[in-house]
C-alpha cells in the first residue's frame, strides 16, 4: 500500500522527481592527475571541497557526479572547483564566471566543459606592479595558523620619503589579482592608482586572506546555530596584536588611530563593524560593505554595549538588490549607532540602486568609500605628511633618548607612540635634548617630533 501511495504522488504534476548528472566534457590541459574535483552550490552551502560533492571517475575516464532527486522545476547555483575557491573554474580567458544554472527536468544528464581554472589559468596576473605578497606565510599566533598577506604600496611609496596612513582589508585574494579572486576582483590597485594620477593621496593597504573554510569562523564573533563560528576575536587580535604592529615596524606608515582603518564585505563587513568599534583605540575608519548583520543578533547587544568612545567614519553601503533584509538592517544600525552617541556626519549610508552582493558592486564603489572615509588626507587639496627621519641614541635604549646636538632645543610638540597606535608619552611643546623614556614599558616605539612646519620621526627600542 505505502508503495502505490509513493507511485501516485509522484505521479503529480509538481511532485516528479529527477536526478541529474554531470559529465566533464573537458577540462585545461594543465589540470594534473593528482587534482580532485568537487561541485559547489546552494545545495551545500558552496562549501568548495566537500567530501560529499567530490566526482568521480566513469569508465571513459572522464570526471562525473550524480545529484540526489529533486522536485521538477527545482533550480539550482553551482560551479566546480578543485578544492577551494582559490581554484575555482574560470571563462576561456581567465575571466570570472557567473553561477551555473540547472532546472531539475531538463534532461538526466549534463555534459560540461571547463576552461580554465582561478591559479592556472595562464592568463597571468592582473595585480598592479606596486602590490606585492609580503608574506606566503604569515603567522597568525592567536588562531594557530599561517596566512597570505598582500600588500598596495602607494605609486610614489619608493621616493617619497613620505609616511601613510594604512588600510586593512579582509579577503585580500579578491582585492587586487582577477586570477586569485572568487568571483572577480575589487580592483583596490587600479582605483587607487587612478585616484593618485587624479592627484588624490593614496594610503598602504593591507589585504589579508580569508581561510577558504575558515572564512566564516574567522569573520564572526559570535557562533550561527547552524553555520558555526565564532572566531572573530582571536582574527581581530591578530591584526591588532601582530599584524599591524609588524606593518608599523617594517613600513613607513602613520600609524595613529586617525590613519588607520578597517574594511570589508558581507561578513567581511561584519567582522569590520566588531572590529572597529571594539578597537576604537586603533580604527578611526570603517568601511562595511553588504553586511552580514543578520548572522548574529548579539551584533545588536554588542554596539549599544559598546558604545561611541572617539570620533569615527563608518562607511555603510549595500546594493538595492540584495533584498530588503540587508537593507534594513544597515538602516537599523545606523539608527543604533546614533542612539550610542555616533554623529550624523560621523555615518555614511548608500544603497546603490539594482546592485548585487557580489564584488562588482563593492569594486564599483570603493574609490567612494575610500575618498569619503580619508577625507582628510586623500583630498587633493591636502598634501601628504612629508616625514624626516632622526637619529636618536643610544637605540635600543634604557631610561633617556638623546637628540642630536644640531636639533633645535625647542620644538612644538614631541609625541611617543607604541606599536598600537596609542600615544603613551606627549608633551606640547617639547624643549631640550633629552627624552625621558624611563616610564614607558620594554617594546618598540615611534618617537615623533615637530619644529619649524617640519616633521621628525625615528622607530626606537625600550629595553
């Protein structure tokens, strides 16, 4: 009886099951032996390397993958990788695809045809010359792990002599390289670079790579039920703690809180609203885009907790066709954020008609968000800091610094500043040849001084 009963209803219009398979009809001639391939889509989260959506070999020898019954009319997203997304399937010349598509009733089998992968693809780098990997392998000590770490030096960084403010990105293989992106690039490099011949003042940026299936652990500070997480503290403290005081160290940078900011996209900007109002000390700028506030309702919690503590640039903006939902959550966090004391001119809010979450979008209007957020100083009518490097002595040193005999005795300020951003010693104006550093703990410092319109600075050490 339970059979008939399964015979009939599938027999109704709406209720017919069909499976699919897939077939690769062709794949790059450098795919080697040893690559597994793997389908990723809405139906399992797009997790590139799931074990489950692994295909296999037919007799033909030809990579294969059968998908379970679906109700007809069922439509499905899908790409195929080779384990992440960082080799994700690419067009005939290297370029981004859009999402497959498949309508369950349309034939049982699918044959299908890869051009290229993302990390192979031959089509070569699209990144500027002045980006650069600063590290394959940089230690992430917090969290256990190593990460790559790019890196956008302002076109005039190697002449200038000039100190920058500095900008930290999340997702950093989507910032700047077509070839290493997900689904295309933000095109960081080729604004920015724009901007500078346009005669704004670019800053550094700093692009940290996501983990692929560490993505969504890392960019949350507070667990889904169903998605996990909960990561987003450790990530924070390792770009506070570690990261950006090795950019500071090894890079001339501005390193105060009112150069320095945070940036991303969906929870990306996520991790990016955390990030900057838990380390209002450090970030005096955040760009939010697309966010994913709807992950945790402990966001909510969490900025009215918060609160406003120094002044601030947030940047939201998301596109108009990313549902009503996104929309009106950033809504609802600009009213929170006015509520803990943020000043309206303090809050940018843009939704960008017929816009999508995806980086075309976030590429289209980051040189916005960028001039918007550095006002201050990437305004063409601003020039830069030009900064004069001092000598002190004895570095590394005990209680005092000395200045140079032929440094002028009174200056108009003298500022010491630790590898946080955070200012520790200040004395306005500054007279004598003698620093009195024997209040300050063992670390690495920047020493900043001012005279005369001029600006002096030198990286110490406290023993």
């Amino acid at each position: 009886m339970k059979k008939l009963l399964l015979l009939f209803l599938l027999s109704l219009p709406g209720l017919v099951h069909s499976q699919v398979t897939f077939v690769i009809d062709s794949l790059p001639a450098y795919t080697t032996p040893e690559d597994y391939l793997y389908i990723a889509g809405n139906f399992n989260g797009w997790d590139p390397g799931d074990a489950g959506y692994v295909l296999a070999k037919n007799e033909d020898q030809k990579w294969f993958i059968t998908l379970a019954a679906a109700t007809e009319g069922t439509v499905i997203q899908f790409k195929f990788t080779r384990g992440s997304w960082e080799t994700v399937e690419k067009g005939p010349q290297g370029e981004e695809l859009n999402n497959r598509l498949f309508t369950y009733g349309n034939g049982d089998t699918v044959d299908i045809i890869i051009y290229n992968w993302a990390q192979g693809s031959g089509v070569g780098s699209t990144a500027a010359d002045n980006v650069y990997i600063m590290d394959d392998d940089f230690e992430m000590p917090q969290l256990g792990r190593t990460r790559r770490i790019w890196l956008y030096l302002p076109p005039d960084y190697e002449t200038s002599g000039m100190n920058y403010p500095v900008l930290y990105m999340h997702d950093g293989q989507n910032l700047f390289d077509d070839s290493t992106s997900f689904a295309g690039e933000w095109q960081v490099d080729e604004t920015l670079n724009t901007l500078y011949q346009q005669g704004y003042n670019v800053p550094i940026v700093v692009g940290i790579e996501n983990g692929g299936d560490l993505r969504i652990a890392e960019y949350t500070p507070w667990a889904h039920p169903l998605y996990g997480g909960g990561d987003g503290d450790l990530y924070m403290e390792f770009i506070v703690q570690t990261l950006k005081p090795y950019i500071d160290l090894n890079y001339r940078t501005l390193p105060g809180r009112e150069y320095t900011g945070i940036m991303g996209s969906s929870l990306g900007g996520l991790i990016s609203h955390y990030g900057a109002l838990k380390y209002q000390d450090v970030f005096s700028k955040a760009g939010i885009f697309s966010p994913s506030f709807w992950y945790s309702d402990s966001v909510w919690s969490f900025t009215r907790g918060v609160g406003r503590q120094d002044a601030m640039r947030i940047y939201l903006m998301c596109g108009g066709s990313e549902g009503q939902g996104t929309i009106n959550d950033m809504m609802d966090m600009q009213d929170s954020l006015l509520l803990v004391g943020f000043m309206e001119d303090e809050i940018s809010l843009t939704v960008i008609p017929g816009g999508q979450h995806n980086e075309s979008l976030w590429s289209e209007d980051f040189g916005e968000a960028y001039k918007w957020l550095y006002a201050s100083y990437a305004n063409d009518i601003f020039e830069p800091v030009k900064v004069n490097i001092i000598r002190l002595f004895p570095n590394p040193t005990g209680d005092k610094l000395m200045l140079p005999a032929d440094f002028p005795d009174n200056c108009d300020s003298l500022e010491v500043i630790d590898m946080m951003g955070n200012v520790v010693l200040k004395s306005v104006p500054f007279n004598g040849k003698n620093i009195n550093v024997s209040g300050l703990a063992p670390g690495i410092y920047i020493v900043s001084l001012s005279t005369n319109g001029k600006y002096y600075q030198r990286k110490v050490v406290r023993e």
